[in-house]
C-alpha cells in the first residue's frame, strides 16, 4: 500500500502560500562560499577547495514587512506593527497535516526564488524519524508536482558530520533534520572541529549557507516560552545558524510567542470543518460501596492568598449519596465530614496542601502518603481492575469498528494505542534476561482471547484460535538498550543524553518507518502499547482507540495524547476518507467525561490564548472578511465598539465580555435579533457572516461527544415501504451519466476575456528611505527616517523567470499548447515580468474558474441506458438500510431534540425513526416539515445517494412528497444559508447547476412532471414553493 497525497486542499494550500508570499518579489539568487575539499578528492595536495551554495535574501525589511500585511490581511490576522524578526509562526491543529506543509513549503521556496538549504529542528527523535519518514513518502508526490528537483535529505546527529560538507557544497535542495539535543550545547559535535571536515567546525559550514530553519514544535525545542528574560538553551542555539528566516510550526505555540503569524489554523476550526476525526469519550461509572471514605484530588488552586483542594468525594444530598467535587482547605474546611455531611469521613482532616506546579498534592492526617492530582483512597475499583476494565473496553470498541468496516466493505485498517507509564507494565525481564509479559500485556492477551469467544463477535472471530491471534495483534514500541551479544532490551528512558536519544531513536525508528506497514489491510500489528512519552511526534491516521492506562491529574496531556489519532484515516488503496460517520476517534479515559472535556477546554484555551464565553472589542476589530472588491479586510475597531455595545445593552454578554445564556440560546436558534444587532453593527452582509461566525465560536466550546449519549438511528421499514413513500422514491431513483461538450474555440476565447478582465499585475518598484543619524553615544546609533521616494528599479533576475507554462498546467491541468495560445492572445503577458508569482496565481485562478464554469455549462445528462444492470440504471432502496446512522442528544449533538433534550420521533413521515442533521437551521427544516400538513413524507437523503457531477459526487439534502388539493408534488430541496447563490463558493454553484441539469434528464427521461429540484435559504422559502399552484 501507498499512501495518496492530495494536492489541492485549500488550507494546506492558504498555509504554503502564507509563507511564499513573505518573500514575493525576490530574486532567484544564490550565495556562494569556498568549502575545502574532501579529503579523498585532494589526494595530498593542500589547498583545494570546493564551492559552496547557500541562500541569499535581497529583499529589504520594508518589503518584507510590506509583504507580511499582505499574507496577515489575506488569513485574516493582525498585521504586525513592524517586523523585529524574521521569525515566522504558522499555527495548524495536530492532524491536519503540519509536516506535509512544511515540507511542500520548501518545494515551493525552491521553485519560486531559488532557496536550497533548510535546517529542520525537531524536539526529540521520534518527530526526527517521522519528518524522514514523511520527506520518503512525498518524495514521488512532490516529484511529481515540482518536475523532480534534486532533492537530499539527512539526519545529523553528531556521528556523521561530512554529510555537513555535502550539505553545503550541494547546489540542490538541502534538507538536515536534527533535534535540538544535538545542538543545543556547547559541547555537541557540531560545535567541535571535525576530522571529516579537514578540521573545520560543521556549525561554521551550516552558518555558510544561511539556511531556512523550520521549528517543528517550537514550545519544546527553545526551552522558554518566549516572555520571560532568559532565553532558553534551544532558542539561543538556533541563534549560531544564520538563518535567513526561521518558521516556526506547531498547534500549541505558547501565548506570548506567536510573532509575525501568518496562518491559524486551530483547534476549533480544525474540528468544524471535519479536518480531523470526532472525538468520542468512553468513561467508566462505578457505583460506591458507601461502607469506606473515598476521596480522590481533581485538583489545586491558589487565589487571594489561599491555596484550596478541589477533591472527589461521596456527599450526603438529602436522602441520596452522590459523588461529586467538594472544596477544602486546611482551615474552616478541613474535616472532611462536615464538607460532605457524612460521618464516615470523621477521620479524614486536611493537614496540608501542596500547590507547585507539577506537585500538586493533598495530605490527610490518617493518611501516610500524600495524593497527587488523579490519586485516591476508598476506591471501589482497584487500579489493575480499572486497567483490565479500560483494555477491554478498547478491544471491543476496536473490534466494532473492526466489524463495521467489514460488515459495508470498508477496506480500512484500525489500531488501537495503548499508553503506559512504564515498559514494566508491558514487558518484564527475568534473572537471565528473557523477556517475560508485563502486567498489562498478560492483561490484553487474557481479555482479547475472552471477547473473541462473545456472541457479538463471532462473525468477526474465529475464538479457537484467539490466543494466538492475541499475542501476534499487539507490539510495544519503546526505547531500545541493545546489550552484549546483540540482545535489545526495552527500557525506560529520556532523550536528555547521547544514550537516551539513541535507545529512542531504535524503537521510533521502527514505528516510523513501519507507518504503512501498520496502516496497511490485513498486517497482524493492530495494538499498539508505547510510553507516554511518545505523545509528542507520532500519530497514524488509523489509530481509532486510544487508551490512557496513566493517572494523569492535572497534567497537560489530552491535547497531546488524543493527537496521537485525529489524523483522518486512510484506506487500503492509501486514499483519506473524510466525514464523521467513519472517522470518530473514540478515548477510553481514565476519569469522568465531564473532568475528561473540561480538561480538554481548559488546555485548548490556553493552547490558543482565548477565553471560551468572553467576548472583547479587539477580537471583533480585527476579525478578518472579504470585501466587495475581493480584498480581506478588518471588522475594525469602530464597528466592533458599536457591535460589543449592543451585545452588552441586549443582555447577550455581561460587562466583562462573558457570554450570557441568552446569547447561547440566539446563537443555537438562529435568532432573528442577533442576525440584526450584527448586521446593523457592521458594513457588509460579508463582515456580518464573520462575526456570527466567531460569535458561534466564543458561544460554544468545542463539541466533545459523550458516547454514553450516542443515539442509533434505526430505519422504519414500515415507512420505507409505505405508498407516499414509494412514490416519492420512484420519481428520484433514477441513476444518469453525463457527457461534457465543450467547444474548445470558445473555452479558449473566454479563457482570454478573464485574463483581460483580470486586475493588471503592478510591477515591482522600490523605494529609496532616508535615514538621519540622530545620536551616536554609548548606547548605541540613533536614526529616524527622514523621506521616502519610489524608485523604478531595473531588477536583475528580470530574464530569470520561472517556466511559465509548466507551473501553469500543474495548476490548471491545461496543455502547454493552450496555455501559449491564451496568454499570447491575452495580451497580458508583458506583466509577467512586473511580478511572475502574483501573475501566475492570477492567471492560474482565473483559468480555474472559467474552466469549471465551462465543464458545467458543456454537461450533458442522460439516463443510464436501459440495457445496463439494474443497479447501474437506478439507486437501490438498500442504501437507507445500509446507512447504519447514529448520532447524539444533548448540548451540541447532531440529533433534532425537543426542548428537554429528548430526541424527536420523526417516524410519522420519515423512514428514520430520529433525524441526524448538520446544523441548526436543518433542525428548524426537518421540524417544519414534520409539522406541515401537506407534507405527506420526507428524508434527509443519505450521504450514499450521490449524483455525479464533473466536479465531483453531489449528495442533495432533501426529498419530500407534498399533496395538495391539485394534485401531489415531490421536491428535492438543497438548504443553504445564503439569500443568493452568486454568494456560495463557485465549486458549490458549479454542483448545483449540474444537479439541476440531472433532475431534468430524470424528468424528461422518465416522462415526469411532478418532480422538481430547488436551492432554498430555509422553510419560509421552502414553504412558498410548496404551496404555490404552478410547479417549476
């Protein structure tokens, strides 16, 4: 199996072009430098060198500058008020493909102006591994998009330093992956002369080529956070290197040391727009005894002088003993009794509280060790049933989704991560070195050999031969001691030495490299057991279970460990597969749901420097939105102190910003006022669209599901099979095909009208600034800028222009032949030299847009033909039965629910007993239409009903059968929030067209005059052509 990379995803595309866009007018230059020679060339003769290449920036600051308002203004961030580095932060949620951006980054910073060396700086070696692993796996697909520039790559770790020399000495693309362990010391070997090296110092030769230096996980390589007056050993070192600019690429940048951002792309945009699986939370319930004092610290607090305890404990409300959270000190609340009212806790007094970060602790007098946060006492479950309950768990969530690939020919690989403490845990050693099973290997392989033999899962397994199967389903991935006579030992251990990077390097090592291997159908290795430590730097698109067995408090791991596996999962053929309904990412916790998700929100909050519910002026003013002219524009200050006004005056936030209730409620019921507070607040229907959107945003945490609350979704046959809806499926079932025509004369010509019609490509000037010296004293030189006069500049590298026709027919899938012919007769191709990469996006998007407009105008739609197979001419009623929906109730969830949270029987006229729908005006549909007269039936079609366009696979959202006094009608309604369609995305308007031109074939195919298909903006408009007497 291979894995296949898709090229066109627009916010893996907005992330590069935020970078490439720093350096727009920059020449294709390179700096050269004198490298001695290898030893092996010289052959005793002193003296000889070689050439060396290295990066060189010719852009001034104000360019630079200049150009970094552009790209921010572009995403939609706030431009910086000067530029004190050239340090670049790119921010981009766990899963959505960091390490693929960066290294397509490089690509096009080569293709565009002519950079070679990169330096990619990692924490440890098991993101130095997956960065190898990935630069092997693109290698063909960046090939492939870049016409194969020579390309090498290499670790450095000190043992291998005249790979250095070819570093330098190469004029191809460069790429040298380190962590920051090797660098990050006085003492490391790229700051020692080497022999290799005819004694020259390997830093030096890397200084040389003044290289891009990509950050991959900047919080963990610099070791600050970038607001405190010492700087941190990694920061300081990647200061020796000479960069030319420095990107920085992580989801959790730390608050204070975001400069110069040029893309976000986080966690709560991440996770509405489906970019990574849905994350599901398995927790486990016990009932208490009541007969022994269980207490368990949540956590510690410190605040107005006082340090205070949250813990768990049984409390006595009225005639009933619930577990809940409870607040104590070491003073007035002290005596756990009188906290919970029961006397069973008498002898449980607080004698101390430990608050240190990373020490949090409570102790009891009666109690001889203190709790750490996540402890308890008095537990009902012991900690190895709580584990051997947890693994279970796993393995059967495992197994059902096992079952329900294979039951709808999913060809899709699951695993399963496991994350311990301690290799103890998992594999033991006795007296004479043998490997022996840990605890929780014994465990596994004890309850997988147990579930195979249940009745749920014996179409799946063949349980007689269980136990084997269980010991060949799991591997330990862990550090590696390789001992006398070749003997691997797996240990614990911490990448702070030479040792320990290299006892890792052996076991990250095999789980990067084996990435396929471990995704790919039918290999044995579907467990997965490795050390908490791996949280950071791995992750497989396959991992659908992730267990923690580790009482993890109130330390930072959520974020992390749930990241090991958001990754949307891949198929055999190593395609990506998008959508919920698959990918659900299911954690088996070690702790309630409600802790588990409030964690979660708190880490993310910080992790992203925002509030959740508060509400402040300047995340209005600078909220970004596209203009009528195409530009991307700020809110704006005055149209955010009027909008948070009014907020304010309507009761919807509080005086500090806190979102209220009320807003919560207008927010999840499309309330009418809101929409106008917002849109008399600000100038556009556009500005209006973004700020709903963020107010969307800080109204909702993001959507944790609880699967105790998971609704299956059965199918009401009775409903299938009932006459209105047989009607109703007799008038849509009908397949068609379709045929382009397109007249390539006219495509041609129009094609020429959209590069004439485009906005002209401005030339490249500069810009002569005088500066006056003011003060030379002991601090230093003093200047200001004194004028600033446009200079027409005659740029070297204006006949060293990048091929031109083969950057556009990868961008547009045009020939070279038609290119020429439409650029020649555009006339616009003298700009081409004014700004070759803001003529070439130009000229590529506008191609792009009058191609598809053409595809669409040029289709043909027909019936299959009658002599085909029945299930080519005409979609199969088994595609409701074969839907297997689910969805959930309560806040956030997907199923339509009354106003106390129960779901609502939707089985008087639909074929689903309940309704899973996408968003709140649907709900207000799907009720409607449950509540109208005429509305005989209705489904939300299933996501398999799909009408093929050239532009990809059409899913429509509705099909209803309406009877009227004049005869029954049936409709395919399309919802969409927009008044006018010219206001979707063009890829949108495109699909529906050709969807309109599928239901007129089926129409005039089929003799049909009572079907039609309509776009509509909700149920008032639904609702008008529902009841009006002329269908259309």
């Amino acid at each position: 199996m291979k894995f296949s990379f898709d090229a066109d995803l627009d916010y893996q595309r907005e992330a590069i072009d935020a970078v490439t866009g720093l350096f727009k007018g920059q020449e294709r230059m390179e700096s050269q430098f004198t490298v001695h020679a290898h030893p092996s060339a010289r052959a005793g003769l002193d003296g000889l060198t070689d050439l060396g290449y290295g990066n060189m920036l010719h852009l001034d600051r104000k360019t630079i500058l200049d150009n970094l308002h552009e790209v921010q203004n572009r995403t939609g961030l706030t431009p910086e008020p000067s530029l004190d580095s050239m340090n670049f932060t790119i921010e981009m949620e766990t899963g959505t493909g960091k390490t693929y951006v960066y290294l397509r980054t490089i690509y096009e910073l080569n293709q565009f102006y002519g950079f070679t060396k990169f330096m990619v700086v990692v924490p440890s070696v098991a993101i130095k591994e997956g960065v190898e692993t990935s630069i092997r796996m693109l290698r063909e697909h960046f090939g492939a998009l870049y016409g194969n520039p020579p390309m090498n790559f290499f670790q450095f770790d000190g043992n291998n330093p005249s790979r250095v020399r070819s570093f330098a000495a190469s004029p191809s693309i460069e790429i040298m992956i380190v962590t920051v362990g090797a660098i990050n010391k006085k003492t490391n070997k790229v700051y020692q002369p080497a022999e290799e090296l005819d004694f020259e110092v390997p830093a030096d030769l890397i200084r040389a080529t003044n290289p891009i230096i990509i950050v991959d996980e900047p919080q963990s390589v610099y070791g600050d956070t970038g607001t405190g007056k010492k700087k941190g050993a990694g920061r300081s070192a990647l200061e020796n290197f000479n960069a030319l600019a420095t990107l920085r690429y992580s989801a959790t940048h730390p608050k204070g040391d975001k400069a110069n951002l040029v893309y976000r792309l986080d966690a709560i945009a991440a996770y509405e727009n489906q970019l990574v699986k849905q994350i599901e939370v398995d927790s486990l319930v016990t009932s208490a005894s009541g007969t022994t004092p269980y207490v368990r610290l949540l956590d510690v607090k410190r605040g107005n002088g006082a340090i205070t305890a949250r813990v768990e404990a049984d409390v006595e409300q009225g005639n009933e003993i619930k577990r809940k959270a409870v607040t104590v000190d070491t003073t007035s609340r002290s005596n756990l009794a009188d906290v919970t009212g029961r006397d069973l806790y008498k002898d449980l007094t607080v004698v101390a509280i430990n608050a240190a970060q990373g020490q949090q602790s409570i102790s009891f007098d009666t109690v001889a060790q203190p709790l750490k946060a996540g402890d308890s006492i008095g537990a009902e479950v012991s900690i190895g049933e709580r584990a051997r309950q947890m693994i279970a768990q796993t393995i059967r969530q495992h197994l059902r989704k096992e079952q329900e690939f294979a039951i709808h020919g999913r060809d899709i690989k699951v695993l399963s991560l496991f994350f311990v403490d301690s290799v103890a845990k998992y594999r033991e050693y006795g007296p004479d070195g043998e490997a022996l099973p840990g605890e929780y290997q014994r465990i596994f392989e004890e309850e997988y050999t147990r579930i195979a033999s249940e009745p749920e899962f014996n179409t799946l397994l063949d349980d007689s031969a269980a136990d084997q199967v269980a010991r060949e389903a799991h591997q330990g991935y862990f550090s590696v001691d390789r001992r006398k006579g070749g003997a691997e030992v797996l240990v614990d251990t911490k990448e702070t030495t030479d040792k320990g990077r290299q006892q890792a390097g052996l076991a990250y090592e095999q789980i990067m490299r084996d990435k396929v291997g471990l995704t790919t159908p039918g290999t044995s290795i579907r467990f997965i057991f490795s050390h908490s430590a791996l949280q950071e730097g791995w992750d497989n698109p396959n991992v659908f279970q992730i267990c923690v067995l580790r009482n993890m408090g109130t330390e930072r791991w959520r974020r992390q460990s749930i990241g090991r596996g958001l990754r949307l999962c891949v198929d055999g053929s190593g395609n990506r597969v998008h959508g919920f309904d698959i990918n659900r990412l299911t954690v088996i916790a070690n702790e309630s749901y409600e802790e588990f998700a409030d964690r979660l929100q708190h880490e993310l909050a910080e992790d992203l420097g925002i509030q959740f519910g508060i509400v402040t002026v300047d995340g209005f003013a600078r909220l970004p939105f596209k203009a009528e002219d195409g530009n991307v524009v700020p809110v704006g200050s005055a149209a955010a102190q009027t909008l948070y006004q009014a907020l304010f005056t309507e009761g919807y936030i509080d005086a500090k910003g806190k979102v209220q209730d009320s807003l919560r409620q207008a927010v999840r019921t499309g309330d009418e006022n809101l929409t106008k507070i917002v849109s008399d607040s600000v100038e556009s229907q556009a500005a209006a669209k973004a700020v709903l959107g963020l107010i969307k945003r800080l109204a909702k945490p993001i959507d944790v599901k609880k699967a105790g609350e998971r609704v299956a979704v059965p199918l009401v046959q009775e409903r299938l099979e009932s006459p209105e809806f047989q009607e109703l499926w007799n008038r849509i079932r009908h397949r068609t095909e379709y045929r382009v025509e397109v007249d390539e004369d006219s495509l041609r010509k129009a094609m020429v009208k959209a590069l004439r019609d485009m906005l002209p490509v401005p030339k490249r000037r500069g810009e002569w600034r005088t500066h006056r010296v003011q003060r030379i004293d002991q601090s230093g030189l003093t200047a200001e800028a004194a004028a600033a006069r446009r200079a027409d500049v005659t740029y070297a590298d204006s006949e060293d222009l990048p091929d031109i026709l083969s950057v556009l027919a990868d961008r547009t899938q045009l020939t070279r032949a038609t290119l020429a012919h439409v650029l020649t007769e555009s006339g616009t191709l003298g700009q081409f030299r004014n700004n070759p990469q803001t003529y070439i996006d130009q000229v590529s998007r506008q191609l792009n847009i009058t191609k598809a407009d053409f595809l669409v105008k040029g289709v043909r739609y027909e019936l299959v033909d009658s002599s085909r197979p029945e299930a080519d001419r005409r979609y199969a009623l088994s595609l409701f039965r074969e839907a297997d929906l689910a969805g959930y109730t309560g806040p956030g969830g997907n199923i339509v629910t009354d106003a106390d949270g129960n779901a609502v029987p939707f089985e008087e006229k639909s074929v689903y007993r309940y309704l899973v729908i996408d968003s709140t005006p649907e709900k207000e549909f799907a009720l409607a239409l449950l509540q109208h007269q005429e509305v005989k039936t209705f489904v939300k079609l299933p996501a398999s009903f799909k009408i093929p366009t050239p532009l990809g696979s059409y899913n429509p959202d509705w099909a209803l059968a309406v009877e009227r006094t004049d005869g029954s009608r049936y409709i395919v309604f399309e919802t969409k929030d927009v008044n006018e369609l010219e206001l979707l995305r063009p890829m949108e308007q495109n699909k529906i067209a050709s969807a309109r031109k599928h239901f007129e074939a089926v129409i005039h195919g089929v003799g049909i005059s009572d079907l039609e298909y309509q776009v509509v903006n909700g149920i008032e408009a639904a609702t008008a052509i529902m009841e009006r007497s002329d269908p259309q």
